[in-house]
C-alpha cells in the first residue's frame, strides 16, 4: 500500500537516490560526486513538477542544463544502489516514473527480507515462545513511519536489511558453538553494512565484539586467541577514533564553508 500511496519523490530525498541507481544502470560505472545528466535531471524534476512536488517550493527552471532535483547522494558506498539499479537496465527509456517505481519494488524486496531476518532472530531468542516469533516483525509491520521509509528509494532500505542479517548472524554466533561458518557469515554481513551506509558501521566494533565474547567463553585453543584479537581491536578502535585532521565535528562542506586544508594549532 505504501508503495503506491505516497505520490512519486516525496520521501526523502528520492530523487537524488533515484539519481544514483539511474547512473549505474545507464553507463555501469560508480559514478563520482560531480557527475550529473543534465537530460536526466529534467525528466525527473518536470516529474516532480507533474505530481505536485514543488507545490510549496520554489519551482526549478528546466530550461537549464542540470537543473535541481535535490541534495546529491552520489558520495555514498554503493551496495544499495547496485540492487535497485539491476530493474532500471532493463527499464532503460521508460516512463521515469515507471523506474521510479521498479526501485521502489527493490526496497519492498529488501524490506520483506528484513521481516524474515526480524522473524528469525525473535526464533533464536526464544525458541520455545512461538507468539513471540512473529511480535517483533509484526511490531515492525504495524510502525508506519518504518514502513514508509523501507518503501522510498533510499539506502537506508539496504542499511537496515543488512544490519538486520548482521543481528541475525550475530545471536546465532553467540547461540551456538564456535564454528568457521557462522565466523565467516558475521564477518561477511560486516562487510555489506561497511558498503551500503556509514550510519551502519556501528557493525565493525560490534563483530569484534562478540568475538572477543565468543572467544572468552571458548574452550582452549580457542581460548588463547583471544588476546590477540583485543590488541587488534583496540588498535583498529585507536586508529578509527583518533586522526591527524579536523577537530571532532567539524564540517568542510557547505556553501559557507571554504577550508580544504585541515585545521591547525599555532600557539
């Protein structure tokens, strides 16, 4: 329902999104932050146009070469969009709309796989509680903000899926007995988080995590390996939190920021 019922664009920041998976499906390459189709910039914002998006908004001039369809998102990983760009080859010359919508199913996928993950780590936790296998999915099926969002063009669609796996890896982990396989599926879940979105990092620390728990809790040999794998975290952790360049927070982009350079110290 919530595929169809919000008008084409208007989640948040679909268009630039959308923008992103239009460019890998066309020329099958990663694009760079300064690309740009000046054609493909028109037909989604006379798109937009066309379904009331600038009703409020100052309307953009599509007499000009690239004119603005919002924020660009062409800097982010690109795992999410390698998915929803694989119906948009297949859609190339359609109705932009129509591809809009191909992407929209994309993410109803991910969004059904994510129900299924959701399902399946209430099982792990309670195996013996059959009610409580089917609250946590239905708890996310019934929040209408979550739903709305996992219908949109949006990579946050991939970032939940795959932390979502990530958890779902993670208590099996930590469930059962230590093993190669569930070792190397965690560490491959880490691995798609690290390239669909930044706000899923969290992932990295957290696998070395349970393994530093999962390997305290280990019989000998697997025992003694875990001190080895806590000076490796705390130097990757060491190496992440501390950097010779901006201080904490500090933003270079922005149209009133002009700094390249990173700030210094004179006394």
């Amino acid at each position: 329902m919530y595929l169809f019922l919000v008008p084409p664009w208007q989640h948040y920041d679909e268009p630039t999104h959308f923008e992103y998976a239009w460019w890998l499906a066309v020329y099958e390459r990663l694009p760079g932050p300064e690309d740009a189709n000046g054609l493909m910039h028109r037909e989604v914002a006379a798109s937009m146009l066309e379904h009331h998006f600038f009703d409020n908004l100052a309307s953009p001039n599509l007499l000009l070469d690239t004119p603005w369809i919002g924020i660009s998102q062409l800097s982010d990983p690109p795992l999410y969009y390698l998915f929803v760009a694989i119906p948009l080859w297949f859609l190339q010359g359609a109705d932009v709309t129509m591809q809009l919508y191909a992407a929209r199913l994309v993410s109803l996928g991910m969004f059904l796989i994510t129900l299924g993950g959701s399902y399946g780590i209430a099982k792990e936790i309670f195996p013996k509680h059959k009610t409580f296998h089917w609250l946590l999915p239905a708890l996310l099926v019934l929040t209408p903000a979550f739903v709305d969002l996992m219908t949109a063009v949006n990579n946050d669609v991939g970032a939940t899926l795959f932390f979502t796996l990530f958890l779902l890896a993670g208590v099996r982990f930590m469930q059962r007995k230590i093993n190669l396989w569930d070792s190397l599926i965690l560490g491959v879940m880490v691995g798609l988080c690290y390239f669909t979105k930044s706000t899923v990092l969290i992932a990295i620390p957290a696998f070395f995590l349970l393994l530093l728990l999962k390997l305290f809790q280990a019989q000998p040999p697997f025992h003694y390996l875990a001190y080895p794998v806590l000076m490796l975290s705390v130097g990757i952790i060491g190496v992440y939190l501390f950097t010779w360049d901006d201080a904490a927070y500090w933003y270079r982009e922005g149209p009133s920021v002009q700094q390249t350079w990173p700030t210094k110290y004179r006394h």
